[in-house]
C-alpha cells in the first residue's frame, strides 16, 4: 500500500514534473487541493477525485486508505512544493502508522514561477546571497519574526500574508526605497504583477484588490539592478 504525495507545481499545467504526471495518469484516486490545483491537471484522468477542500484529516485519509485496501493505486496532489507550507506531515504520519508507505514527488513552488514571471534571481551576486522564507501570524500561527528576519536584508519571501500587506510592511525594518514585487496566480493565465518599494506596494495591492493566491517578494533582486557579474562569466 503506497500513496504518492505530488506536487502539482504553481499552477500552469507543463510545469508539473514528468513523474508526476505519469502517476496521475497511473492513478485510480486522486485526492487534490481544491482551486489551488489547475484543473486541466485532473481533466481526462481514469481516477476518482476528491476534493480535499472543506474536508477534515481524518475524512480524507480514510478515503485514501480505502482505496488502498481496495489495492488502487492513491495520489495525493498539493499545489506547488509540498515541502512548503503543504502540511504534509500531519498527513503522512497517520498513514505510516497504518503500515502505508509514502512517496513525496517535489514540484515547482510558487516562489520559482514568481522568480521567473519577474525574469529575476533570488539570489544575485553583490545583492543578495541567501534567500529567507517566511510567513506572518495569523490563524494558524500566533507570532512570526518577520522584523528580526527583515533585518538580514536578504531576499525575503513571504507565503500566505497578501491579506496582511499593510501589517507585513509596517513590520519590515528595511528602508522604505527597498523593492517590492506581488505576484499574483504565478504562471496561471490571470497572472499579474505588481512593482513598487515598502512605500507604496500596500495602496498597489489594495487598489488591484489582491487578497489570496499571491507571493510577496522583498528585496534588491526585485529590480534586476546593482549586481556583480558572476566569476563563471567574467572575461578571461
């Protein structure tokens, strides 16, 4: 009995990996994250679907360890990476203590396909050499630490807080010129992007009435500017 974790990737159907498209296709259930996971990834498929949305813990992988004893084979497809904010664990570990093996499939995040919208590095010599990803505090999480992470000014990115635009930015201990990038729906066919600095990215988020499924990237990188060339590069 074996349940595959995939991840589905940002939203743009080609960027799921191969292997994760082989076993959607292999699959005869597919539990899926509801309208985080494009649903042209589940059109055509042999498998029963399930839309996890709105369902509790224990719904969900009793539906999965029915189908498994049933010997079908059990896809469990999350948005993006699973390994980021994707509660995977919780899922996991329930299963395994049932004697069910696990298999996580990487996909593309969110924070990449934003990278890309942007034509930017995350990472970019003399700007900024390390990368931190965090979130703010909110239902599920009572304190974050973006101001002491703010500090290190690296290339911050912040999952899950476009509603708290105007909370993340007062909390920020960066200077208020520091770019700021919001990407909305990354690689979806909506997408769209948003430029500004601490100053002004709150009334551009609120004015585009963004206030779920968007990225918020802070720091040098942003604006593609400033950077070293790289010694790989450099001329000989």
């Amino acid at each position: 009995m074996k349940v595959c974790f995939v991840g589905a990737g940002p939203g743009d159907a080609d960027l799921i990996t191969v292997k994760g498209k082989r076993l959607l296709d292999e699959a005869d259930l597919v539990v899926y994250a509801g309208s985080l996971v494009n649903p042209d990834l589940l059109t055509g498929l042999k498998a029963d679907l399930m839309d996890s949305n709105g369902a509790s813990l224990e719904a969900t992988n009793a539906r999965m360890l029915e189908a498994l004893q049933d010997g079908k084979k059990v896809v469990r497809l999350h948005s993006g990476d699973p390994s980021l904010y994707g509660a995977i664990l919780e899922q996991m570990q329930p299963l395994e203590e049932a004697g069910v093996e696990v298999e996580v499939v990487p996909g593309v995040s969110s924070l990449f396909a934003s990278a890309a919208a942007l034509k930017t590095q995350l990472t970019l010599k003399g700007v900024s050499e390390s990368l931190i990803i965090t979130r703010p505090a909110g239902t599920t999480l009572e304190k974050d630490e973006l101001a002491a992470l703010s500090r290190h000014g690296t290339t911050l990115a912040v999952f899950l807080g476009i509603d708290k635009i105007e909370d993340i930015v007062k909390s920020l201990d960066r200077p208020a010129d520091t770019p700021v990038a919001v990407v909305y729906h990354a690689s979806w066919p909506d997408q769209e992007i948003l430029i500004g600095t601490l100053a002004d990215i709150t009334d551009k988020v609120k004015a585009a009435g963004f206030s779920r499924s968007a990225l918020i990237l802070v720091g040098g990188v942003v604006s593609r500017t400033g950077f070293g060339r790289s010694h790989l590069y450099r001329a000989r």
